[in-house]
C-alpha cells in the first residue's frame, strides 16, 4: 500500500464571504471565545427541542433571516457559528445510510446474544451491532450509556479507512481579513480566520476481528498478529518539514482493560520508539484535538462511566456534494454543505482519568448508523470548552474513488471542524482522498511490522 502526494492543480480563489463582508460594511463577525455555554444550558435545550417540529423542509435554502428555525437543531456555541450575513444552507432529504447487509445480518444473528458485564465490558460479542436501539431506550439510563458507547465503537466499518491525504489546519478567529490560503485546492477553505499552520498525513486503520464478511474464518484474520487486536494504524507525517517521514503505529487489544501499543518512528533520531499509552489526554502537535477526542472519543469505553439521554434530532451533513470537505464562514469552520436533519442516540461521557481535561462529554449519534455526528466537550467547571462538527459523504454515491468506495455503504469521513468555544481556535482537517479497500490479509500483515517505519513511502 503506497500513499502518494498528490499537487492541487488550480490554485485558490478569493472567498464568496469575504466579497459580502465588503458589500455589507463590515458586518461585525461572532467569535465563539466570547460566549459561555454552561452544561445545564445545554441539558436545557436538549431536552426542550426533543418534540419540535422543524420549520423548514427538504429543498429550503436558509439564509441569515431564516437562521433561528434551526437553533432547535443546532447545539449551544456552534448555533453562533451560523450567524453571519452570507450564510447559506441547502437541506436535503434524510437519506438511507444504513450499514452493508452482512453488518446488518450478523446483527440480527448476534445481537441478542450480547450483553454487559459489571465494570461494562461487553459478554460474548461476536459481530454486528452489539446493541438494538430500543434495548437502549428499556435499559437504566447509566447502562444503556454504555451500550451506545459500544455500539459506536464497533458500528460497520468496512475493513476500516485508508486517507490518502488530508490536510489539517490550525486556525485562529481573525478580524475578518482571511489568511492566504491559496496553498490549498480550490474552494476547501471559503473564509475568514487567520492560519496559524497546517500538517499533512496519510493515516490507515483495518480492523482485525469482530468483522461480519469473515465469518469464513471466525470474524477476523487468521495470522498470527492479528489475534489478539481489533484494529492497527499506521500515520504517515508529508508536510511541514519537520515533521516529515515521522511515523505513527497503534494497536487496539481486543481486551478493553488493556492499553494500547504505540511505536513511533522518529527520522531525526533514526530509530523506532515505543511511547507511552497514558497520554491520551494531551492535545495532538498542540492542536485543539486530544488523542481522546477522535471520532467522538476514544473507543476506550471503559475509560469513561457513560448515560444515555435517549433520542434528539439535530442537522448534519452527512452526504457531501463536494469531492473534499468544504469549510467558510467568518472563520473557516462551518461546513459549506447539504444539510439533513437526523435522529440521533445522545450519551454522555465522563473520563476516569484523573486530571483529564474535560469533566464530560456528550455524543451526538446517529441513529442509523451510529456515526459521531455532534460532540460537546465541558471543563472540569461544566462550562462548555470545545466542540466537533464532522463531514461525511456515501461510499454508494461519492465520486472519491468510487471504483473502490462503492459497494462499501460506509458514511466516509472526510473531514471534521474542531473548536476551542472558549479561546477561538480551530483543527480543521480536511480528506482529500480517501478509499475503504478490502483488506487482503498478507498486504495487512506486511503493513503493521513494526521494522517497516523505518522504510521509506
């Protein structure tokens, strides 16, 4: 498997925003490090909006006189994100993103069989979604946390992602001059802010076990490593210079009381080290994201005690008519999109790690398909302190590889806006190019050596 770095071809344009701050006089821009979002006011509009009827339909295009019909539908401190004169939101219908027939039909094989044990590890898991929606909705608020929590962490994954290349960027609100930003293909940022830097990867995932389409060989590869791992991961570091040629190694034991096996490569230093797995609350090259924040969390279930505020509809996008993630707005972060409204299943988690930087988490997921589609992060005082809105697109009708991705069903992630509300920074990551190949088992094997960091792309 060979990731290569791709040169944009057309260079950026001046941004649409930017034309209409202009035209508009300077139209003051919002800037969420100003606003204080406390988690009862969260818990307030949460439970408040569960029963509202949206006023607005399919095919509506909103615009700023139309914004407060969606704030039923949009999180505290990212609602602001959407006041600004040139917002624009096109709502689309809510599609069908259910998971390949083969998740579905080991579900339906499996899924009564699972069950938690006291501490909330999962009893006798074998593939599919370990848990129905509606035993969350029978279940103690405090278990059915947990359900969902794994739930999400085995929700169908194909064989797992190979991103090509994605660009994360490191934000800053400005004063509504945007940086340059050129440097990057056509239309992917559309705003203002100020770009402080940026870091290029490629990253691989492939999980190992729980997979339905192998049930041939008991859910999982059969060689010798693969045994005792859900998943491996392998990022690569293209850009800036200094980063260059570093490479990261995880693996996820099938034991959830047991840490994960992480080994990096260091090209300034020559040689493989093994690192330590207990700094999962320290933020990733001093971003706003912590090695926790992934995905919504983790996966480390165990990590958190969870509960489960059963279901809440809220907008998303989750079905991109774009072939890279899009982002504009007064700050660059606001998804320029299609926008669904979707049932989610609402769990929140709060860490056991002592000293961790948040006193909670709550998850928006969706209910088809338990994709992370919100995530709201408190401080140790419930204030709200940073939050995530995600892009996807769909395997069956993406033009990202669609040799490879369709056939998959598979919501692909393809970029998130992650936001500090309370300072105004923003890690912007943008999948250029990604697939979900079918892994063949001597490639993964080869793949995952830990001798092979030290090779070069």
């Amino acid at each position: 498997m060979e990731w290569r770095v791709r040169t944009p071809g057309q260079r950026g344009r001046r941004t649409a925003w930017l034309a209409c701050t202009v035209a508009l006089a300077c139209v003051p821009i919002p800037a969420l490090g100003v606003e204080t979002v406390t988690r009862a006011e969260v818990q307030e509009w949460l439970e408040s909006g569960r029963d509202v009827e949206p006023q607005f339909a399919p095919g509506d295009v909103l615009e700023v006189g139309d914004v407060e019909k969606i704030r039923p539908f949009v999180a505290p401190g990212q609602f602001s994100e959407f006041q600004f004169p040139a917002v624009r939101l096109e709502i689309t219908e809510a599609g069908d993103y259910s998971p390949h027939p083969v998740y579905q039909n080991a579900t339906l094989q499996y899924g009564g069989q699972t069950s938690l044990d006291e501490d909330g590890s999962l009893l006798n898991y074998v593939a599919g979604q370990p848990f129905s929606n509606d035993k969350l909705d029978a279940a103690d608020p405090a278990q059915a946390g947990f359900m969902g929590a794994w739930n999400s962490n085995f929700r169908w994954q194909h064989y797992g992602q190979r991103v090509i290349r994605a660009q994360t960027l490191f934000l800053e609100e400005g004063d509504g001059r945007a940086s340059d930003f050129s440097q990057f293909p056509p239309g992917m940022i559309d705003g203002g802010g100020t770009l402080e830097r940026s870091v290029e990867i490629g990253w691989i995932r492939t999980y190992m076990n729980h997979l339905p389409q192998l049930a041939d060989t008991g859910y999982g590869f059969e060689f010798s490593t693969a045994k005792g791992a859900t998943f491996k991961e392998l990022t690569e570091y293209y850009a800036p210079f200094e980063f260059r040629g570093q490479k990261l190694m995880v693996e996820r034991p099938l034991d959830p009381h047991e840490d994960d096996t992480i080994n990096a490569y260091l090209p300034g230093e020559r040689k493989v080290r093994r690192l330590s797995a207990k700094e999962k609350a320290d933020t990733w090259l001093g971003s706003e994201i912590t090695f926790d924040d992934f995905y919504g969390f983790d996966g480390h279930v165990l990590d958190n005690t969870w509960h489960y505020f059963g279901r809440r509809k809220v907008l998303a996008v989750m079905n991109s008519k774009h072939a890279y993630a899009r982002h504009g707005g007064p700050h660059s972060r606001l998804p320029e999109d299609h926008w669904e409204l979707r049932e989610t299943i609402v769990i929140e988690g709060k860490p056991t790690l002592k000293g961790h930087p948040y006193s909670s988490r709550l998850l928006f997921l969706d209910a088809q398909n338990y994709q992370m589609l919100v995530a709201l992060y408190f401080d140790p005082e419930g204030r709200l302190m940073r939050g995530a809105l995600p892009i996807y697109s769909w395997s069956e009708t993406t033009e990202d590889n669609p040799e490879t991705n369709r056939g998959a069903h598979v919501s692909m992630y393809k970029g998130y806006a992650f936001t500090n509300f309370q300072t105004g920074r923003t890690t912007l990551t943008n999948v250029l190019e990604t697939t979900y190949p079918v892994a063949e088992p001597k490639k993964v094997r080869r793949l995952y050596r830990v001798d092979n960091l030290t090779a070069g792309r």
